[in-house]
C-alpha cells in the first residue's frame, strides 16, 4: 500500500497498487514527479540497486531525471536507456 503522502503521484488510480509487481512503474514515476519524501520513500523500500536498474533500463523517465541520476550514481550514458 502506498503511503498517503505518495498516492498522489498516482492520480489515475484509484484503488492500490501492487508494491512489488509494479516496482518498476513506481520508482519510475517518483524519480520523474516525486518529492523528497517520495524519493526517500522508494529508495527504503526498494533499495538503491533497484533504483539504479530503473534508471538504466527506463524509456518513461525524461533525459532531464536520467541525467540527475547519472550523475548522482556516476554511471555511464551508455548504460542509460533513454539517453541512447
């Protein structure tokens, strides 16, 4: 279940989300629209790798947040989907 202060980055749904089965989606859609709590709230509950592996493999998230995650993480643009 999604902390009141999160859901709503999630306006279109009204019901729960499944937390584990839509990770992806989530931490996709607070690195793009979130706030502080929401980013620190995805990275407790599902870790920096997991977040790493958004970055690198989203083609939903702006040039813009990749590029800040890039350069907070030190990865390589080549290893980012949607700066390729």
């Amino acid at each position: 279940m999604l902390p009141e202060a999160i859901k709503h980055f999630f306006w279109e749904y009204q019901g729960d989300i499944d937390l584990e089965k839509y990770r992806f989606f989530i931490i996709e859609r607070l690195l793009e629209y979130g706030d502080f709590k929401a980013i620190k709230w995805a990275l407790e509950r599902y870790g920096e790798e997991c977040l790493i592996e958004v970055v690198k493999g989203s083609r939903l998230i702006s040039p813009q947040t990749a590029s800040v995650w890039q350069n907070y993480y030190g990865l390589k643009r080549e290893e980012i989907r949607c700066l390729n």
